[in-house]
C-alpha cells in the first residue's frame, strides 16, 4: 500500500506536466432576431437552445475578463470554460438575448461603438447601464466602426497610428464615463488586423480580440485573441459543440502571421508546436475556398502551410485543427488573412 502511494506520488508531478494546456472558448454573437440578416444572426430560439446546452453540460461560463486575465497570467481555466460576447451593441440583444442570459446567470461582454449609440434599433447609454447591473461588462469596438487597418488617402503610418490611437482613446474614455467600464480591450471592427494595429494596442496596454475562430488560451497572443462567430451557418448545435470541446493549439512560435497580404497573395503560414500531445499526423488545414490541405512537417515539432492558389481580396482564413492524444477534443488555431484589391481599393462590405 505504501509503496503504491509513493509510486503514484512518484508518478504525480509527471501526469501534471503532461496536461495539456486548458481552452477557453469564446463565442461572438451580432444579432438574436429573426428579423436580421442570417449571417450574422441567431434567432431567439436558437439562442435559447445553446444557452440551455451550457447549463445543462454544466459549462464554466465566466466573464471575458477572467478568461483574459488568465491568458495574461498563463493560468490554467477550469475545462469546459466559456465567454460570451456580442457586437455592435444591437437592441435585439437588450430585447432578445439578455433576458436567458440574466434567468441562467450568465455573464457577457458587449463590444460597442459608442457614435452609433441610441440610434434607431441600437441600445441607448440608458439601456447598457442598466444591462450592466445585471451581468454585462461593455468593452471598445471602436468609435464608428471603421476598418481600422486602412491608411487614408495621402495619410502617413505615423498620421494613422495617432489617429487609430486616438480613436481607441475617445472610445474607451466615452465609456468609461458613461458606465464607469474600462476593460481595455478591443474587438477589431470585422476582426480586421494587421501587425501595426497589434503593435499599437500593444503599446497602449489593450488586448485586441479578433473573429478569427479558434480556442483562446495561454498560448494566444494578446493582440489576437481567437473567438467562434455563432450565426447563419455555425449557429446549429452540431457544429457548436464541437466548438465547444475544441483546445487551444500549442503554438509556441509562428512564423508568417502578418495578415495583411501585400505583394504576396498564396502567404506561408509556419507554426511551432510545444509539447507532445498534439497528434500531429492527424494535423489538418483548411484553406477558405480551396478545401484541406495537409501541412509540411519541417521537423517533429513544426509545420508549415500555404494556399495553392490566391487567396480571394477581403477577408480570408487558415484553419487548423488536430485530436488531442489525451483529451476528448480538437485544437483549433486559424489565420485571418486581409487584402486589398489589385489597384489598392477594397472590397466592398
Ligand atoms: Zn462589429
């Protein structure tokens, strides 16, 4: 008996360092409507379904800030731990999605742009205080919602790093001052980023969090926090859950991840993995609009990955998954990619 106790002792500080690092899942949502555009909806139901699903499964659902507070501090979530978050601040979600989130005692985030506030089917200051006394956190979008990346016309790099910081700024300082928030953390108007932009948020002490799916955990970058939209086709609990059991891929170094493509259009994506329970063989990539790929292993550790043919202008993905050896889920780590057309434009949204 003894010797089994000092045997299993023996063996402890091992299986502890052989966990793999824990996710935290954070869903984004726009709209609980039915009368909203799909692609960036939920309809009530649908919203009341996988809000059920957490509680019955028993999910950890904490604040955006706990999870953000523990990738900071490289800590270890509980499993099954999940952040909800809702953009643009739509009256829907006051109307439509608050009321399940209040009855389950869920907390949530609401990514703002305070200029749009109290305009016609937008919630008012009124409103979000009030969705604040009763588990909402309101957190940066930006002013106006602008592609932030975007230089204007004749504009220098340095004429837009003071006016990006300055928008960032204002944003914060409005909303803070009209619910005494300050989370210092900003979801990228359409998950649009580039290196500059992190670099900026960097310097400025905020957290930038993307819509570039994936689970969040130690080994994300600050200034490119993954999140799982929840809306028009990923809105059915199949693919949900699946999401939801996914784990943070152990990216410990990554070569090529400047999303804005600039005179590169098929861009290498090469990505050092730590540890050992990544069941590497089973490493999958998935190229928006060209099908899977299977990576090229440099070494046991290292992968690299890149299109066979252009990426599209406008907004684009890598996605990455592979089984954990030890655990019942994904990891899943995604790339955004975000060009310009040829003669320098953009898309249109
Ligand atoms: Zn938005």
């Amino acid at each position: 008996m003894i010797k089994q106790v000092i045997r299993l002792m023996g063996c402890l500080p091992l299986l502890w360092w052989a966990l793999p690092s824990q996710a935290a899942v954070i869903l984004q949502y726009h709209h609980v409507s039915e009368n909203t555009p799909a692609i960036t909806s939920v309809t009530p139901a649908q919203f009341e379904e996988q809000m059920a699903y957490l509680a019955e499964q028993e999910f950890n659902v904490v604040s955006l800030e706990t999870v953000l507070d523990a990738i900071r501090a490289k800590e270890t979530l509980p499993p099954k731990t999940v952040a909800i978050t809702f953009d643009d601040g739509f009256q829907n979600i006051a109307d439509n999605g608050h009321p399940v989130l209040k009855r389950y005692g869920f907390p949530y985030t609401l990514f703002i742009n305070p200029e749009p506030v109290g305009r016609p089917r937008m919630m008012s200051w009124d409103t979000l205080r009030q969705l604040t006394e009763e588990g909402a956190t309101i957190a940066n979008h930006s002013l106006r919602h602008d592609h932030l990346i975007r230089l204007l016309p004749g504009e220098s790099r340095q004429e837009w790093e003071s006016r990006i910081r300055s928008d960032i700024e204002q944003t914060e300082a409005i909303i803070q001052r009209e619910t005494g928030h300050n989370l210092k953390a900003l979801a990228y108007p359409y998950g649009e980023y580039n290196q500059a932009l992190r670099r900026l948020l960097e310097q400025m002490g905020f957290v930038g969090i993307g819509q570039h799916s994936g689970a969040a955990g130690p080994y994300s970058s600050l200034t490119a926090i993954p999140r799982y939209p929840v809306a028009g086709p990923y809105a059915d609990m199949a693919t949900l859950k699946v999401k939801l059991h996914s784990l943070n891929m152990p990216v410990a170094a990554v070569d090529g991840e400047e999303s804005e493509l600039v005179g590169r259009n098929r861009p290498t994506l090469t990505v050092t993995l730590a540890g050992n329970d990544v069941r590497t063989k089973e490493l999958m990539c998935y190229i928006q609009g060209q099908g899977a790929k299977a990576p090229t292993w440099l070494d046991d550790n290292t992968f690299t990955i890149q299109a066979d043919l252009p990426m599209p202008a406008g907004r684009s993905r890598y996605n990455c998954t592979a089984p954990s050896r030890t655990q019942g889920g994904y990891y899943w780590y995604s790339q955004p990619w975000i060009q310009a057309n040829s003669d320098g434009s953009w898309p249109a949204e």
